[in-house]
C-alpha cells in the first residue's frame, strides 16, 4: 500500500538531515475528532543521522523542524520525534 502524501512530503524532507534509519507513522487516526485533527494530521517519527551527534534533544528537535518547514504549518498538526545518533 502506498504512502500517504502527508507522510511521502515529511519524509522527502528529512532526507536533506542524511538520515541512516527512517521511519514515519501516522497515529492520525488515533485522534480523530480531536480539536486539532482537521488541521493537519499526526506523525511520530524516529531518525537516526549522523548530523545529531553531539547535539542536545532541543537541538535535534530543531533541525527536525526546521527540515520539516512548512509541513507544520500545512498538513501537520502533532509531530512525536525520536532523533538519535548513529550507536544511540
């Protein structure tokens, strides 16, 4: 079965953070009839990349986002992230 959209757009966009492991879930049916859920919908995301090392949690959630963009603005609503350097 394909991918999503929402989820083939998020992961088209971590890939610029050179992930060696990736992978995206969609808990979005989950909260359904949440306040929130019409906006967008829900991910929970582990990645494993080099470009984490020796970066705090903060930071790594940062350069999550920042990859993620505009994503978050259009199309996803919560995002649950594990980031973690490669041995982690």
């Amino acid at each position: 079965m394909p991918e999503p959209e929402r989820v083939v757009a998020l992961r088209r966009r971590l890939q610029t953070l050179e992930p060696l492991e990736l992978e995206i879930h969609d808990d979005s049916a989950a909260h359904a009839g949440h306040a929130g859920s019409a906006g967008g919908g829900h991910y929970r995301v582990r990645i494993v990349s080099p470009r984490f090392a020796g970066l705090s949690r903060v930071q790594r959630h940062r350069l999550v986002f920042a990859a993620a963009g505009d994503l978050m603005q259009r199309g996803v609503h919560a995002l649950a992230i594990t980031a973690l350097a490669p041995g982690e």
